[in-house]
C-alpha cells in the first residue's frame, strides 16, 4: 500500500466555493457496498435510506473563531489559527510571521497580549495569552476556512452544524453541514434515533500524507467524548438489530475509539458492549481495518492523498471509493468542506 494509490485529479471547478442553500439541497450520492451500485439523489432524500431502529450519530463540536491578529512590538503583523487549548491561557498555534521565537511578544488587536513560550513542528508554536481569550473571540476571532475556500462566506454560522454545541474545533465536521432542524425532526418522526459524540477536529485531520508509505504517517491527538446516553443507545440499536450510522469521519474515529473488538479479550467488555469514554484519539484508520462499530456512514468528498480519503476507502473499498470519485466528478458533483455529501451502506 502506498500513499499514491489514493491518489485522484480533480478539477479546481469541482472545489465547492460556498455551501448549499438551502443545506440540505445539496446532491447526495449513494454507494451501496455490497453491490457497488450507485444512486443520485438529494440529501434531503437520506431519508429513504435510514429506518425506523436505525441511530444516527452526529458529532456535537463547535468552531471556534480561531484565526486571530496581533502586532509584534516592532509594529510587524501576526498572525495566529488556535489548534488545540492546553490550559486556560496556553494554545497550540500556527503562527504566520516573521521572527516568532521563543520570548516574542505581540498584542492581540483588542484583546490580550501573547507570548510564545516553545517552539514545535514547522509553523506550530506554543502561545500563552496574559488573560484568556475566550471571552474575546466576538470582537478578535475570525472563522478559519480552508485554504482552497476563496470566497467570502457572510454568515460565519453556515460553517456550523445547525446542532453544534461544544466548542473546541479548529474546522468543521462538515458532513454535518447539510443537516436541517426540519430534516432532524423528520428523521425523528420516522423512528431513527438520534445521538451525540464529541470530537474536537484539528487541521491535521485534512492535511495530505506526505511519505510514501501512509502507515509511516503520525495524526495527531483530538479530544473525543461519547456520553453514556450514547453508549446506551448503541447498544440498545444493535440489541433491536438497527444499523449505527455515523456522519462524517470524525464521528466514525470517535466511536471506533470507544469500540472494541467482537468478541474482546478484556474481561469488563466481554460482551461486545459499547462503553462511554472521553480522552484523546489518535486512531489511523487505513484499509484491512475492521470496523467495530460503524455500519454506514454520511460523508463530504475528500482530498487527494488524505487520511480521510483512506479512511472511506477501508470502509468501502479503495478502488471502488476512487471509482466512484471519477464518477462523480463526471457528473458534477462538488467536492470538500462546502461539497456534496455521499451516503455508503
């Protein structure tokens, strides 16, 4: 296996510049794993897809307006996409600028001053704020889009899931995005339970593969959280024999970190049940893993060379994940974060 077998050509007019409206309007295309057959549909048409018994498991994460600017004291500008919150006033951060080591200090335009106080990987440094900056988000925060997203976006809230709740994520789960209130209460009414999962994403979860060989990739760690209610009403779905179905691949990650193996060889998970769990992921899944958990999954249309990309592959099939990409470039479909959505069964 080598990280050019996920590999794909994809036009720059097939990159969904701005969301669909309304959001779930936007094209759903269909893979059916056991046969490899292929449907277009809308999203809102998801509903024919999912039964009463069935669990859908949406993941609860906010974005935090993370991209931030301050001033050095030589006047140059800084600028500052929060990763991940270490304590109340340390940041993980990619820091855009000249100069910034260890011992820099920039004030944040309206807001507090920062300091760095390590350096790490490339561009990634260790902040520590005077005074935390939470509460200066509504005046100093940006949304922090995706470099291949080029065109303004006016309501910042259209990069939210319209259930997004617990704050922490540096992108959007942006499977989720094409969910309505009315498209949740009619999946409702038609007896598929609903449930919740935290995984806070970081931008390592969309960043390519650069070896040759993926299994030499490291991802990083994200904080992930699946309360009990959830855990209970997995088990209850398996237990009536309805399907889990995960949206997007950072639910998936989530609930394949608090599965386990069927049958397990842990004594307090002998019977093959799901636990609630919070702490921190790294979990790489790559084609020849077996999934535990998830029994179909929603999904956007992923980078090239991207662990995400590998990630559908496992669960559907390398060729027949990039087999299906072609066609649906063909066919017009967008790609990315405010692209169409798949649903594979």
């Amino acid at each position: 296996m080598k990280t050019s077998d996920f590999d794909y050509n994809l036009p720059e007019s097939s990159i969904a510049q701005t969301p669909a409206e309304p959001r779930d309007s936007s094209r759903l295309l269909v893979l059916h794993r056991d046969t490899g057959e292929l449907e277009h549909r809308i999203f809102r048409d998801v509903t024919d897809y999912l039964n009463a018994g069935d669990l859908l498991v949406l993941n609860q994460t906010r974005v935090i307006p993370a991209r931030i600017f301050a001033r050095k004291e030589t006047g140059g500008r800084v600028e500052l996409l929060l990763l991940r919150r270490r304590d109340e006033l340390t940041w993980e951060a990619l820091v855009g600028g000249k100069g910034l080591r260890v011992g820099k200090i920039a004030q944040v335009e309206d807001g507090p001053e920062v300091k760095i106080i390590e350096e790490l990987d490339g561009s990634e440094r260790l902040i520590k704020f005077s005074e935390p900056i939470e509460p200066y988000f509504s005046q100093v925060g940006n949304v922090p889009l995706p470099p291949y997203i080029h065109e303004k976006l006016d309501d910042p809230e259209r990069y939210q899931t319209v259930y997004a709740k617990e704050p922490g994520s540096a992108a959007a789960p942006t499977a989720g995005l094409h969910f309505t209130p009315r498209l949740l209460e009619e999946l409702q009414v038609k007896g598929v339970k609903i449930a919740y999962v935290t995984l806070h994403v970081g931008l390592d979860t969309f960043a390519p593969v650069n070896e040759d060989n993926p299994k030499e990739h490291v991802i990083h760690s994200e904080y992930c959280d699946v309360p009990l209610l959830t855990a209970s009403l997995i088990n209850r779905t398996r237990e009536v024999g309805g399907r889990i179905v995960a949206v997007g691949t950072t639910t998936v990650r989530t609930l394949e970190t608090a599965g386990f193996p069927y049958p397990s060889s842990d004594p307090l998970k002998k019977d093959g049940r799901m636990v609630a769990m919070f702490g921190s992921t790294d979990l790489y899944i790559l084609p020849g893993y077996q999934f535990n958990i998830v029994d179909a999954m929603i999904t956007n249309f992923h980078l090239p060379k991207s662990t995400l990309l590998m990630l559908v592959s496992a669960f559907a099939g390398r060729e027949k994940i990039l087999d299906t990409y072609e066609v649906a470039i063909k066919e017009g479909y967008r790609f990315y974060s405010f692209g169409d959505a798949m649903l594979i069964d």
